[in-house]
C-alpha cells in the first residue's frame, strides 16, 4: 500500500518534467452555430421528478 501511494504521489512530479507533446484536436470539439441543437431545457425530465411537477416534453412542433 506505502509502494502505490509512493508511485501515485511521485510519478506526476517526474512525468511534468518530461516534455511529451501530446496531439491536438483540429478543431476543438466546437458545437456548429448552424444547427439547432440546443437542447438545455429549465424542466425537470426523468426519474429526478419532484412530487406534484410533470415531466416536460421536449418534442418538437412545427407549425
């Protein structure tokens, strides 16, 4: 047990000093500003339900 906390507790400190280049992300996981994929809703959905509150739906309707 005293061994992996030793390692867990040194191997950050010798790893910071190394220069290992990692690869980056070409494009920076961005979310398209085209499309409407805004999904973050104020209403409780799912098993979180409070007493008294009803699920909200998040179908879609067009008109």
């Amino acid at each position: 047990m005293l061994v992996l906390f030793l390692v867990l507790l040194i191997a950050p400190l010798i790893a910071r000093n190394m220069s290992i280049s990692l690869p980056t992300i070409p494009m920076d996981l961005m979310q398209p500003l085209d499309a409407n994929n805004n999904d973050t809703t104020t209403d409780y959905t799912g098993a979180g339900l409070p007493k008294g509150y009803i699920a909200a739906s998040s179908a879609a309707t067009t008109s």
